[in-house]
C-alpha cells in the first residue's frame, strides 16, 4: 500500500492549517457563508438536512487497520459512532460540528487521509476495481496509476475550478467491477499486440438527470503520456463546456453534443500540444510508487481445499469469496447489507472488528467497494471460516453479495438536503420482503440501486432493477427502472411506467421479480432475461 | 515596496485593456482584455506587441481564464497577464501558477492574506507556468 | 403560519426560530408573519444562523407542522435510526414525517 513521503504529508498537513484558517475565518464572520461554501465544498465538508456531513476520500477504496481504527475512532469521538460507505468507495461522517471539522482533518493526515475535493467542481476521488492487486483476472495492479493520478489532480492549478465535478476510475480487466462507463473519465489498463501496457480510455459517461455512457476515445495510449492527456481532456471540457447552466456543465454534456469524433479529434490536437511541453510524470516517479504495492508476501504450498462442513459457512463462501491470483489465497467480501439494514452505514465498533480481521488475516489490507461493501482482499482459503466466525458475531456475515439483498441505496431524504425522497425505507422493505436466503439464492444475481433524487448517487440508472424517488406535490414517488447494468456490458436503464408509491413500488419489485422467475431459460441472470424479453416481457406483469 | 498585487518589476502597461475584436482590429494597440470565454490562441500572431493582457473572471466559480492564461504562457508570452474580476483570495496561488503576476479584483484583496495563501503550500504536485519544481522531480533529482 | 429555521452555524444542528432565540424543536416554532426576512437577515449578521430561510407550516393538535416532508425529516432526525433523533423513546415518531 501506498506511503506518504514528506512531500505528500506536508501537502495534507498545509490543507488542514488552510482548512482551519478558512474555519475560523467564518466562525468569526470575516467569511459569509456565500464565500465559505466553496471553501468547506472542496474538504469534503457539506450542510446536510440535520447537522455538517463530511465525506472522506479513500483512494481507489484502499485501507489499512490503522486507517479503519482512525475511522473508528473519529465515528466514536466526533460523530454518533458510525460511519457511511459510499458509492464512490468514500466514507461520510452525518454529524458533524463545523468547529471539529479542522480537527478531524487533523486527525485524518495523522494516518494519511484527507477529504480533499471529495465535492465542489473539482477532480474527485479517483475510484478503482475494489479487487485491484488481488483478482486472479487482473492484469496488473491498478492503483500505481490510480495513485499517480491522485498527485496529478492533486490541487492542479488549472483544473480546480471545473464547469463540474470530475470522477475517474481506473481498472485493469476485462471484468469491470467499478463502473467504469458511468465515469466523466475512466481508463482500463491493456496490453497491446507489442506487448506493452497502456490505457483504454473512456469519457463522457456519467448519471444525473442526463444519464450518459462513455465513449471509447482511446484504444490505447501509452502510459508514459496519462498525464498529457488527461490534461488535454480536462482544457477541451474547461474551455468549451457552457457555464450558463449547471444542468449542462458536466462533460458528459459536452462529450455527447460534439460527438464522440469531434471531442476525440479535439483531445487529439490538444494532447499534440501537451507532449511538446513535456509535463509527463517520469517512468520512475512511476516505478516508485508501484514498489509500494508489490504483491504482499503470500505463503507457497497452501491448500486450495476449503471445509465446507459448516452448511451456513458454505453459504457464506459461495457467495461472499472471489478468486485471489495467488494459489492458497481468496478475495472475501463483508456485506454491509443486513437485512432491513442501512445499506454503507458501520458502527465505530464493526471498523474495528474488521481492522482486527485486516490486521490478522489480510496482510493488512482493506478495500470499499462502490457497492458500499468491504473487502479483506488476501485470505488464506484456511482462514476463511475464522474469519467468517468473527464477522458472524458482529453481524457482517451476511451472504448476499450482488443478489437482491444487495441493495445499493443513497443516504435519501433521511439524510441528504438534495433529496426528493427517502431511499433507506425502500432499501429495507425490499431487503426483508426478499429475507428468506434460499429466495434470493434462486433469484440469483439481481442489482437493486435506489436513488431519492435525479442525481442519482444510488446509481439507479446502473441498476438491473432501478428505483428513483421523487417528489410529487409533496409525498414520495418511486419510479421503477429496468435493464441497467454497470458492468462490462454497461447498459442505462429505462423506466417501466408510472410511478409507484412506498408500499406500491416494493410489490412492483417483486411482481418484477416473479416475473423473471416465471420466464428465465436455464442459466439466465435477470439482466440476461429482461435484454431478451425487453421491457414489453415485464410490463404486463409489472402493471397488470 | 512594490505594489502587492503586481509580481512584476517592470513598468506597468500604461493604455487601457480593449475588448478581443478591438483589439484584433487596432493594429497599434498593446493591452487587450480576454472576457472568459474568449479563445487566447487567436492572439498568437500578435503576441509581440501585447504588453498586457486583462483576464476577467465574471464568477469566481468560472475557471475558464485559468486555461486562458496557461494558453497565452505556453505560446510564449511573457508580458502582463492580469486578473479582473470576482477574483478571490483562494484563487490567487492557483493563478499565479497558472501565469498570472497581477490581480485587480472587483472586491480588493488584503495583502496580508496574499503573502499567506501564496505561502500556504510548501510544493507543488505538477509543474505550470511558475517554474516551481514539482514534487515528483524533487523526489528523483 | 411562517416559521423560521436554518442551522446553528458552528454545530450544524437544527433550530426553529422562537420569537425571541432558536429552539432545536419546532414545536418551539413562533408564527413570524411577514417579518421572516427581516429577521433572518439580522440573525445571519449575527452568525446565530446559518442558511436560514422561512417555511409554511400549521399548527395541529401535535405541535407546529411543517408543510414540506424535507423539514419535517429535519424536525425529527432520520426516520431510520429513531434512536437518533429528537424522539429516540417513540418507536412510531417517524409516522409525523409522512
């Protein structure tokens, strides 16, 4: 994993004595809050419904048990003992005191971790595959990159204030667990016939009430030039992106009016531009970074052979575990997704149990993925069943990953100022409608995303099954969606009919549900039945 | 004591900053005005005789004149690039980054505040126009 | 009626203006009439506001009601975790924000 140098800390620790200047600064009214948005928008800090919510970035979704003991602790002593994984693999504290927000930053760059342009128009997070130096189909390790990136868009004097927000992900295998075509930026590391490594690379893409998928503007680019062109694609978007509208001012807009060939071209001659001015980073800054994550020191000559005796551990294994590349070795993920649950949220006391489990099993390593889950990512397959045991008594042994259970769901009008609608309560309702395991098992694989507005950070437009709230005249609505998907064969969803309310759109979920289940072929996954039969195969069901 | 607000020693531009089309159309004059989404490449011919360009920021929020003055830095000029406009104190490290050595804001600027923000980070992730070294060069010489 | 709500501006909880201070219970909530305007604008200037603004709202036999769901969820707290909000022992009190 990676380490800050002194460069890298004093970068963080300068940001927080800005942060607290900036804070005391408004607290004494020498800012009004008109001035002070901005300022607190690009820490990660926001005004939510009930108090201050601070969103804290975890790049590419990586942690250690010193990091996660930090979340812990700051949940436990600044908040009300809990936390919220996000879906863009972040974490956010929902009660927070503007005074303490200076000293939880503090507290953050003491184990390395800000909440730099978690918001605001800037470069966000940089997101990445949560299996990323672990999954047996990778490539390479994602993150160098990711964390190459993460110091190139780091305060980039040009690029700090965007028309929008900027999100990028970065993979490296054909399997795509990050979403990467919903993403203003997103890259995919290949090899090309040479043999040399390089980029795929797409923009454009992105949800909100303009859902768009990225173009392909990239088949590969060297990776000796990312940082030319991610510049050249930031000055083309920041140069001609309308400023008139903020509905308008996301890339995706500007990618899909020019054209996939007119925004190319326009990359093209301004990355000719780039490469003459020579800004790239060096192979060794590179090289440097990467030794960081180096493949921990896995044994040789474990046991593939795993016990299944325990009938609730085989459940949990077959569902939960993912191919590690190392012989011996296995992917776990801990679902944050109990049933009748809050989908992302963690008590202070569940990080700290799943610190233990890094600490003891996992090379001390973590991973959040966008599905507002963990992951202890280098298992010995013969510790899968102590580790299974621990987050049995803790409540983190559910086995419902990527089926109905699974829900991803924003905070929703419980929380979020911008919502239409609350998300939680229908996230719950459908989770304990479809309790029963052996139910869920049949159902298969079923990707429920639940937004409670047009922003979509439920990323119900990604969804098999999408469910987006809104408001009408004043109760809440629940519009369905069918047929998106996130995953390598990225699709958008579309809506089904009119809208449904809180009792009404979880039976229309089910009747979805039975539905596929009545007229799936051998091996059909929901998404495989709904792109077979179309949207016309559910509605009669649906709507009656 | 030089003013402040001006990172130049030489004498500042003494005619007034005309709009983009005057500009192209008055082969004489030498300070031009760049409104925020004017395209600075179209000056590259007369780069020359620019002694001052103006760069207005409507909103601080619009953050095209960054581009603007990167552009015009990158082509070469090495004149006056001027910040007008809703130019704020947490603006004012990333322009002169960016190549901006002059700021009129519309509201004006505590200098004390100036010389802190401009102190405020020890380095710089990736070098721009100011010739500061950025970090990964410092790690490897 | 007018009421008056808006965040304390170091802590960022919830308060309803009482006529004469903020109240974190809306129940607390003065009828403010036409003055709303004006005095947001004195208690922003004093920073004892923070994003302040005037809602609708009605009286019922259960307290002061604010006519939007959005600040009756901020009234209460989540209706998710009733032990978070201003109500933890009324297993039921998220049935007011509906």
């Amino acid at each position: 994993m990676y380490k800050y140098d002194h460069y890298d800390q004093a970068m963080v620790d300068a940001r927080v004595a800005e942060f607290r200047d900036q804070t005391r600064r408004r607290i004494e009214g020498h800012l009004t809050d008109d001035q002070f948005k901005p300022l607190r928008l690009k820490n990660g800090l926001y005004l939510q419904l009930h108090a201050y919510m601070l969103r804290v970035a975890i790049p590419y979704g990586t942690l250690d048990s010193r990091q996660m003991r930090k979340l812990a602790h700051i949940a436990r002593t600044y908040d009300r003992g809990y936390g919220h994984f996000t879906t863009r693999q972040n974490l956010q504290y929902n009660w927070v005191k503007l005074e303490e927000a200076p000293d939880i930053l503090a507290e953050l760059a003491s184990v390395e971790m800000h909440a730099i342009q978690t918001s605001g128009e800037s470069i966000r997070n940089i997101s990445a595959d949560h299996y990323a130096g672990a999954a047996a189909d990778e490539l390479i390790d994602p993150r160098p990159w990711a964390e190459m990136l993460r110091q190139m868009t780091t305060f980039h004097p040009e690029f700090s204030y965007l028309p929008r927000k900027f999100k990028i992900a970065v993979i490296a295998s054909a399997a795509d667990r990050a979403a990467l075509r919903w993403h203003d930026f997103a890259l995919r590391i290949v090899e090309n016939a040479s043999g040399e490594i390089g980029f795929e690379v797409f923009a454009g893409g992105g949800m909100g009430r303009t859902p768009f998928i990225a173009f392909r503007i990239r088949e590969f680019l060297p990776t000796a030039q990312i940082f030319s062109y991610l510049q050249a694609v930031l000055r083309v978007w920041n140069r001609n992106a309308r400023r008139d509208n903020i509905h308008k001012q996301r890339m995706k807009i500007l990618v899909h009016e020019l054209g996939q060939e007119e925004f190319t071209r326009q990359v093209e001659a301004e990355l000719a531009h780039y490469l003459t001015l020579g800004t790239d980073f060096p192979q060794a800054e590179y090289d440097r970074i990467a030794a960081y994550f180096a493949p921990p020191p896995f044994e040789t000559g474990l046991s593939d052979e795993i016990d299944r005796s325990d009938p609730d551990f085989a459940v949990w294994v077959n569902q939960q575990v993912a191919a590690h590349k190392a012989p011996g070795y296995a992917i776990a993920n801990i679902s944050l997704k109990p049933i009748g649950g809050i989908a992302g949220d963690i008590s202070a006391e569940q990080m700290d149990l799943v610190a233990d489990l890094a600490e003891r099993f996992s090379f001390d390593e973590l991973r959040a993925s966008h599905a507002q889950n963990l992951v202890l990512p280098h298992v010995r397959k013969t510790d899968l069943y102590a580790v299974w045991q621990a987050l049995r008594d803790a409540g983190l042994a559910d086995a419902n990953l990527d089926l109905v259970g699974d829900i991803i769901a924003c905070p929703g009008l419980d929380y979020c100022s911008l919502a239409n609608a609350r998300s939680i309560p229908i996230a719950q309702q459908i989770s304990e409608r479809f309790a029963d395991p052996a139910r869920q098992r049949d159902i298969g694989e079923l990707k429920i995303k639940i937004s409670g507005c047009i922003n979509a950070c439920g990323h119900h437009h990604a969804g098999h099954i999408g469910i987006l709230g809104v408001d009408k005249k004043g109760s809440e609505s629940y519009q369905l969606l069918l047929g998106g998907s996130g995953d390598e064969e990225t699709s958008q969803a579309r809506i089904a009919g009119p809208g449904f309310d809180e009792a009404g759109i979880v039976d229309a979920v089910e009747r979805a549900v039975e539905r596929y289940r009545a007229v799936r072929e051998p091996g059909e996954r929901f998404i495989d039945t709904y792109r077979r039969v179309g949207m016309d195969g559910f509605k009669e069901a649906i709507y009656g | 004591m030089a003013d402040p607000l001006r990172f130049r020693d030489d004498a500042a531009a003494d005619e007034p900053a005309v709009s983009l089309e005057a500009f192209l159309d008055q082969p004489h004059a030498t300070s031009v005005r760049l409104e925020a989404g004017d395209d600075a490449r179209v000056l590259a011919p007369a780069l020359d005789r620019i002694r001052l360009v103006e760069i207005d920021f409507p909103k601080f929020r619009d953050g095209r004149g960054f581009s603007s003055a990167r552009i015009l830095r990158e082509m070469g000029y090495a004149g006056e690039i001027k910040a007008t406009g809703d130019v704020l104190i947490d603006l004012v490290a990333f322009m002169r980054r960016c190549g901006f050595d002059s700021f009129a804001p519309d509201l004006p600027l505590n200098p004390d505040d100036v010389r802190a923000a401009l102190n405020r980070y020890p380095n710089v992730y990736q070098p721009a126009a100011d010739g500061a070294v950025p970090i990964w060069q410092l790690r490897h010489g | 009626m007018k009421i008056l709500t808006g965040n304390d501006l170091k802590t960022g909880a919830v308060i309803w203006w009482t006529g004469a201070d903020w109240s974190i219970h809306v129940a607390d909530a003065a009828d403010v009439g036409d003055q709303g305007e004006a005095i947001l604008a004195a208690e922003d200037a004093a920073r004892r506001v923070n994003n302040g603004y005037a809602i609708d709202a009605e009286r019922t036999p259960e307290g002061v009601r604010p006519a939007h769901i959005k600040d009756r969820v901020r009234a209460l707290g989540p209706t998710v975790r009733p032990d978070l909000t201003l109500k933890p022992a009324d297993p039921n009190a998220g049935n007011w924000v509906i």
